[in-house]
C-alpha cells in the first residue's frame, strides 16, 4: 500500500448520494444463520488431523518464583506428551494495540491464578488430570493485595491535569460537593472462553485464536516466539464476543504455539471459564473523588475527578476513568489526577469502554447530588454548562449532539412526571426516575482493506474481525452502497492477517477505521468504472449492477471483464488534532425500589444518541442495548471479589459473578438515535458506537434509585444490603 489516505479535513459525504438505499437499513447480521446453525467455526472447533489438547496450570502463590516443575510427578499418567514451561509460557495476556510480546518474567510469580506452564495429552482429561497433579515447587515472598495499601501507591503526576487551585474555589463557591465513591472490579465474562489451535507447517504457524485486533496480534505472538512476524498467520473469522479481553494474545495463544512445535502436532489449548476470570485483563476496582462546585444559578466553577485504579507495576495500562469528565462539562478550574496501586493481583485492562464505563458513573452520580443541593433540574444543570470548547485543550468540538439527547430523551421518557425523592409509591415499591450523559471518546486506528469488483458482485477482504458486533454486515453495505450492489452480491472475508490490515476490533473504532478503508477501496473502484462507462465519476449512479452516467448505461457485467481491484488505507490527520470528537447522549432509567428488602427493578430505559452516521439501524441498537445492559450491570449486579490474602479472585465463575440475566431486563429499552455526520471523524461520517450505551448508563440507575428511595450509594454496584442500610438510615 503505498497511498494512505490521512484525515486532514472535513470530506464530502459521498454516501448520502448514493443510490443503493442498503446503508443504515436495519439488516440482519449476515453471518447469523450460520452461527445459529452451528456452522461457524470457533477456534476451539477447529478441527485437525492429529490435533491434541492443552491444560494450564496456574500459581499457586501470589508472589514469588517458580524453583521447579517436576515432570515426572504426572508421567505415569495416562496420555501424557510433554510439559510445557520456560521463559516464554510465564506471561500475561498483552495489552491492546500491544504489538509486541506481553512482559516475559520468567519464572517469577506475579498474581495468584497466574499461569507458569502447559500440560499437553491426547485427551483434554487427561491433560486436566495432568495439570492437576503436576508438581511445583514455589518460593513465596510476602506482598500486600490490597489497593488501599498506600506503599503501593504510584500518582501519575505527569499524566495529571490540574487548572487552577480547587481546594480554594471549592471554599469560596455558593455551592459544592465533594463526595468518594468505589465502583468494583468487572470481567468482560465474554460467551466464548479464550482459545487457540496452533498448527506448524515448517517455519509457519498458523494459530486459530479468538482475539479482536489481528494485525496486533500476529506481531505480539511473533514476538513471544521469537520469529518473524512473516511466519505467523492468525485467523479468527467467528469470536463470541471480546469486550477488550481478547484485545492482545494471551497465554493460550502462545503455549499452543511452543507445544504444537514442540510437538510436531496441533495443539489446542481452551480456557476453561475459571481460567478466564483468573488469567485474562479484568477492569479495575476504582476509589474516585468527585468534586464539582457551582454558583448559585448553577455555573460550574470547579471539576475534580481524581481515581485510584489498580494493576501490575509493570503493565503499560491504568484504566482512564476520567477520561470523558474532562470534556463533557466546562469549568475554569480542574482537577484530574490518576494513581494507580501496584498490586499483586491479575493485571486489569481494557473491558468495554475502558475509562467511561466506571468513570462516569460516580461523575454523573455527583453531578445529580449537586443538582439536588442546588435545588435545580438535573437536566437543566447539565443543559447550563456544556461548554463551548473543550475545557483542557480549548479544541473545537466535532459534531456533538449532547444537548439534543437531553432535550429529547427528556420529552420521550416523560422526564416532567419526575417527582421529587421518596414521593411515589405503588405497593411496596418506590418508584424514581434518573438522568445521565453519556460520552464516549471516538477515535479512528490506521487501517486498511481491498474490495474487488467483478460483473457479478464484489468480495471485501480485510483482517478486520467480527466479535458480534455486525463488522461482516456494515462492511458488506458500504461496498454494496458504494458499488450500487443488492448485499446478497458482496461477500465479505474477515478475520485473517493474510488479508490487508485493519483496526480490529476495539476502542470502537472497528466501524469508523476498517469501514473508512472499505470506502476508500470502493471510491477508487468507482473511478474505475466511471472511466470504463466513459463519464465522469461525478455523474456516475451505480444502482443494481448497473452502471449510469453521462447518458450512457451499462451492466457491470458488460464493464468488467473479469475483475477489478482496489485498496483503500486511511490513518488520522489533522482533524484529530484540532477537534475533539465524542459519541454523545443522554440515559434515562425508571426504577422501582422495594421498600423492606431493598431490590432495585430497572422498569424501563432509554437511550438517546448522538453516534456520527449509522450504517446499520439494527447493529447499531443492539450494540446500545448491550451497552446500557452493561451498565443494569454496573449499576446492580457486577463485583469481583478478591481474597484479602492472596488476592486471588474469589468470584470467578458465572454464578458468583452476576452478569444481568434476561430477567433483570426491562422489556421497554428504547433507543435513538439522533441524525448526525461526524464530518471531522472520517470519510463516512461515522462515530463509534459499541461503547457510548454503557457510559453513563450506571449512573442514571444509581440516580434514579436515589429520586425513588432518597438513598445514594457510593460503594457500587448497589446490592439489596447497602440500600436496605440506607433506608434503615432515613427512617431511624
Ligand atoms: Mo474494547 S474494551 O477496546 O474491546
């Protein structure tokens, strides 16, 4: 690829003029019927002649080094072939857009559950059995797992936003909070566990992983292994779903790999759902203190939002929980400062939305309890103070629809029935109505993708993966809108670092940034056409395979003699340096609250968004869905535990972890969206979309629970306990 097209400035929005009428349309996932059926092939359902299967075994210290692996412990076992451990299987999952190979300790320990070797059998039993009879010797070292710990604490002063002095403008203000909440640890707890089939064919692997970012990928397992990224091919066509834990290769990628060498057989390792909550990047357990102080017709004076995140003190990641309070409201002064405490417990990374998800509930939580003291709206006092610019950088906002979501989510929720706190009941139960924005930063990640176009339908082919979001689908209708082809006439292949590389899928960015590539391929094949019809492209229509233009028409049948092809490739320019661009909108929850045992029933939400162009009406909602599910979730149900002593995850399975089930689910989750182009984002007007429903989402729940019962929670999520406190508390 030799022309990248960079992101300097504002484009036409070519596909407003196109003629297919296939994008945005609320399509089916293309790839459905063949995940419901059962013909989609996951990585752990690859099968290969030969193939055997591999077990983790994990530390059983917290910290320390790993003084021997006595292999003959097991090898009177049956089915036995080999243990697998050395410098290159102690390691933890890399980080997303890694690109390199994760940090390599060795045979030091650095959490508990963490995995230090690869049992190999013919079976996968006996290779459990194997696993959970291997003998390891350890030498143990003391080390505190608790966040609270201050000697492990490291303040990212650099990274530190400070404007202004906020302890004196707090003081002097009309009005102020100043509130500290904890929200818990999440897993993504995706339905897929982690999985790799690792295949040698001589000097080339190739590895069947479920992973999100395949270009990334190949160099990071590249890397581990110590050979050239050229002798790696990854494929991952299916993913049931990442939510960022699949974001780097982990170790199940890497030990099948040496083992199947090793071997000279296939090897495959699965995760089981344990080892997934054990041995894959977590978020973050967060304290956060929220400042904000206001005059009395509300203006914001001041913004605090300082956190305490936690991780391994040598993982490149600290979750960016303020990371939208720094633009959502203005004020003159600031404050942001991250510290992250270096514990011995699995690292944490990216789970969805990483920074917003549990950043902005306690932001959004406090920005309600100022509303309250200010005797204001909420609605109103976030109306009041959206700023102009951004309020750190003073870069110009992108298209920003904050300001519509409030107004129209207020209308269609029937925001104005909103009683005061503790005044509506129906039975037992208290019923309240909350508000939150939401925000999510929108990014665009280099990335590319060809499209050829034959008289009889295009293929689209990009590594680009599909992790249940609907890349297959979206890809498919802007080469089919752009080409003016029916989408049965487009296929598209995905998921493969033989195929020109894209973004992947994270941060968001997988629509935006692969979708930007499939454009530009298809914009180049336009001109081609246009210049075989013999008119300008200008006044080329491409509708139904046919080819119109300067009088003339022409099948592309007729056009094309047997194939034409193009590569788009696109990367951020300018734009992204003079304009912040952002996902916008506005949550609104009704709750019932029961009055003697404290369970909060989530009865209906809405999301209003502001997400740049949808591609596709129906992808597009069931990724709002999602996202404000996670945030039922965040608000009620998710916590991870940990051992005190070992700092060991205590909930580690799908039952101790609560993820909302369909029951916890209001049958009226309404979303919309809100027309928008994000000229300033991309060339297809786009905006990230999978992350904006979980941001803020929490918060209008813990808020709205607040209007129904008059309690506030600050060690979230809200269980049935700490509400039936905080009512006991009111009532004496
Ligand atoms: Mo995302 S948490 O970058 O998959």
């Amino acid at each position: 690829m030799n022309d990248v097209f960079r992101m300097d400035k504002a484009q036409p929005r070519l596909l407003d003029e196109m003629q297919q009428g296939v994008l945005g349309k609320p399509l089916d996932r293309s790839e459905g019927a063949l995940k419901v059926s059962g013909l989609a092939t996951y990585a752990a359902e690859v099968k290969l002649p030969g193939r055997v299967d591999g077990v983790l075994v994990r530390a059983t210290i917290t910290k320390g080094k790993v003084t021997g692996i006595d292999e003959s412990s097991i090898a009177h076992l049956p089915g036995i072939l080999g243990v697998f451990h050395g410098p290159k299987f102690l390691r933890n999952p890399a980080q997303g857009m890694a690109d390199e190979a994760p940090s390599q300790p060795d045979t030091r320990v650095d959490y508990y559950g963490q995995p230090v070797a690869l049992v190999v059998a013919e079976s996968f039993e006996q290779a459990r059995d194997g696993a959970l009879n291997l003998k390891i010797s350890y030498e143990a070292e003391e080390v505190s797992v608790d966040p609270l710990d201050e000697a492990c604490h490291a303040p990212d002063n650099d990274g530190a936003v400070i404007k202004g002095e906020i302890d004196k403008v707090m003081t002097a203000a009309d009005v102020a909070v100043d509130l500290t909440f904890t929200t818990a640890g999440h897993v993504a707890a995706a339905m897929e566990p982690h999985a790799a089939v690792a295949e040698w064919k001589g000097e080339h692997v190739i590895l069947h992983g479920s992973l999100q970012m395949l270009r990334f990928n190949r160099n990071e397992l590249a890397d581990s292994l110590g050979i050239d990224p050229k002798y790696v091919r990854v494929l991952s066509p299916y993913v049931g779903g990442g939510f960022g834990s699949k974001l780097g290769v982990g170790a199940e990628a890497v030990a099948a790999c040496l083992a199947a060498k090793e071997l000279g057989r296939p090897v495959r390792v699965v995760m089981t759902r344990q080892n997934v909550f054990d041995a894959v990047l977590h978020r973050t357990q967060t304290v956060q203190r929220l400042r904000f102080a206001a005059d009395k017709s509300g203006k914001l004076l001041a913004i605090g939002h300082d956190d305490l995140v936690t991780n391994l003190s040598d993982e490149g990641f600290a979750e960016p929980c303020s990371q939208a309070s720094q633009f959502l409201y203005g004020a003159e002064t600031l404050h942001f400062l991250q510290t992250v405490a270096q514990v011995h417990r699995t690292p944490t990374g990216s789970v969805r939305a990483p920074g917003e998800a549990v950043g902005m509930v306690p932001f959004e939580a406090a920005f309600d309890e100022l509303a309250e003291k200010l005797d204001m709206d909420p609605v109103e006092l976030r109306l009041k103070n959206i700023p102009d610019a951004d309020p750190v950088d003073g870069l110009a906002y992108s298209a920003r629809s904050l300001a519509e979501s409030l107004r129209e989510g207020a209308k269609q929720f029937g925001w104005d029935k909103r009683q005061a706190p503790r005044s509506r009941m129906e039975g037992e139960w208290y019923i309240g109505m909350g508000v939150a924005s939401a925000a999510r930063k929108n990014l665009l990640v280099p990335s590319a993708a060809r499209v050829i176009l034959r008289g009889d339908g295009a293929v689209v082919e990009t590594d680009m993966t599909d992790i249940g979001t609907g890349s297959y689908t979206i890809l498919g209708q802007i080469a089919a809108e752009m080409l003016g082809l029916p989408m049965e006439k487009v296929e598209v292949r995905l998921g493969d670092t033989d195929l020109p590389g894209a973004s992947g899928s994270g941060g968001s960015f997988g629509a935006n940034s692969a979708g930007s590539a499939v454009f530009l391929a298809a914009k180049k094949l336009r001109e081609e056409v246009a210049g075989k019809l013999g008119c300008d492209v200008a006044d080329l229509t491409l509708k139904d395979g046919i080819a119109r233009g300067g009088n003339l028409e022409k099948p592309l049948s007729e056009l094309i003699e047997s194939e034409i092809s193009a590569e788009g490739a696109i990367e951020g320019g300018k734009t992204s340096e003079e304009f912040l661009s952002s996902g916008f909108g506005a949550h609104f929850v009704e709750v019932a609250v029961h009055r003697w045992t404290g369970e909060t029933r989530v009865r209906r939400m809405l999301g209003v968004f502001g997400m740049g162009r949808i591609l596709n009406e129906k992808t597009a909602r069931s990724q709002a869905v999602g996202g404000m599910i996670w945030g039922v979730g965040t608000a009620l149900n998710e916590e991870l535990s940990h051992d005190p002593r070992t700092g060991h995850l205590v909930s580690r399975d799908l039952a101790n972890y609560h993820v909302p089930s369909h029951a916890d689910i209001p049958g009226k989750m309404d979303v919309v969206f809100l027309e928008e182009r994000d000229d300033q984002a991309n060339p297809i007007q786009t905006k990230g979309i999978g992350e904006l429903g979980i941001s803020g989402a929490g918060a209008a729940i813990l808020n709205a629970i607040h209007n129904a019962c008059g309690v506030r929670v600050y060690d979230v999520p809200a269980t049935p306990d700490k509400i039936v406190a905080g009512l006991e508390a009111l009532e004496g």
